[in-house]
C-alpha cells in the first residue's frame, strides 16, 4: 500500500495535516481546564512521543533505533 514514494508522501502529508489539526482542539480543551502553558506543551509533546513509541514497534525498528542511539550515545548526549 505505501510502497508508491507519491502516495506515500500525500498520505504522511495528510496525516500530519489531520495531527496539526487536533493540537489545537487538544490545547483549547487543556486550556479550558486550567492547565497552564507549559503543562499543556508537557502532554503534547508526551502524548507524540508515546505515538511515535507504538509506531517503532508496530514497525519493528525500536530494536534499530536502540541500537543508533547507543552507537552515537555520546554525540546525542553533546547535542542535548
């Protein structure tokens, strides 16, 4: 299904299109129940990373990504 590069790329396109719609929903929504700013960033970026989480085991690459970061542990570490 996602092996075409042009319907891979409209359908990543479209997906992010969907995402960056809900932020806004989700941030309204936190923002009405009181949380303040950084609390609201804290669960958007947690809520995407939990994402990302089950994508790289759905796909099998978390043993990959693992393996990366301890081969340039030092260099991310430098960077962070």
């Amino acid at each position: 299904m996602l092996k075409n590069p042009k319907f891979q790329a409209f359908f990543f396109a479209l997906l992010a299109a969907i995402f960056n719609a809900f932020v806004g929903i989700f941030s309204v929504f936190l923002f009405k129940k009181g949380f303040m700013s950084s609390e609201v960033a804290f669960y958007k970026c947690f809520v995407a990373s939990v994402i990302l989480f089950v994508m790289l085991i759905y796909m099998r690459k978390l043993t990959t990504l693992l393996a990366f970061i301890k081969q340039k542990i030092f260099t991310l570490l430098l960077l962070a």
